[in-house]
C-alpha cells in the first residue's frame, strides 16, 4: 500500500480486530472425513490472544466465507460474539457490524489472507495478513506477520495492539500466584 505511515503508528487507534478463519486461524488446510465432515486446525496461542483481547475491551469479529459450525462453537468459547459465517459479501458484513457497534473503519485491524478478503481491507484502517497470504493481499495489507495462518499471525497482530496500548496481560506475577 502507498502510505507513509508505518504500520506501529496505527496500533495506538484500534478498537476492533475482525478476522477470517480459513488461512488466518487455521492454516488453510482441511481434513474432510468419510462422512464429508470439514475438520480445522487452530493455534491454542491464538485463541489466547483473542480471549485476552475480548477480557482487554476490545471488540472482536470474525467474517468468514466458510460455515463449519465447530468453528462458531470455538470463537464463542473464547468470548467471540460476533461470528459471520458463509459470508459471501464480506463489506455487507463488515458495514453491519461496524454500522451496529458505531466503529470507525479506521479503528479496525483486518487479517485476511485470499481474494475474498480484498475488498474489505481496502476499506479499514489496518490491513494485515499472515506471511503465506497471497501476493494481491500482502500488496494491500500496511502489515504482513512473520507468522504463517494458523501458526500464530492473530496472535502476533493482537499481543502488538496490546503492548502498544498497555493491555497485553499486565500484572502476570498476580493473575498467576
């Protein structure tokens, strides 16, 4: 993207995290069983961070063109309440929620990592993606993670937006003793 401003200088402003799952939270693979079960992989160190950043204030939604109802089960585990599955029209979705929540696009972080990301992270504040996102993403997106989709991306873009707005875990010594 041509924008002068490094991508740090945006963390200080986002409220919202929206994600897709399919090469974000997981890795983009599926294992379809006998019976045509789809089956995904996600990283535990994400799901941390997503709790960690619903228990920090922040909101949190997931945009997806997929509908596998485990996915749904796991984010509303982790506190998700926002979950669009089988969105075909991503920027409907986006402008529901943002419009619903009263969010400014330029308060949102997006991580997409395909095609069908594209036209959303034209319109938010920071766009990002995982290091194996394809090339047309990773033109657009302001930051692209030095992790892979399912490996640890959301959670790198995540514990980045909390350090910066000193909301990453503080006090470990006293949640932990």
């Amino acid at each position: 993207m041509t924008d002068d401003k490094s991508y740090k200088e945006y963390l200080a402003d986002i409220t919202t995290f929206i994600f897709d799952v399919d090469g974000v939270l997981t890795d983009g693979t599926i294992t379809v069983t006998t019976d045509g079960e789809m089956l995904r992989t996600m990283s535990i160190k994400d799901g941390f961070a997503l709790k960690t950043a619903v228990d920090a204030g922040f909101n949190l939604c997931i945009i997806s063109g997929g509908s596998n109802e485990g996915v749904r089960k796991r984010l509303a585990g982790l506190g998700i309440k926002n979950i669009y599955l089988g969105a075909h029209n991503k920027i409907e979705q986006l402008n529901d929620y943002l419009n619903a929540n009263s969010i400014a696009k330029s308060q949102v972080l997006y991580m997409g990592d395909d095609i069908p990301d594209y036209p959303v992270m034209k319109l938010v504040g920071l766009p990002c993606c995982p290091q194996d996102a394809v090339q047309e993403i990773k033109a657009i997106s302001k930051y692209i993670s030095h992790k892979n989709g399912g490996k640890g991306a959301v959670r790198d873009v995540i514990e980045q937006v909390l350090k910066v707005q000193s909301k990453w875990n503080g006090n470990f010594d006293a949640k932990y003793d």
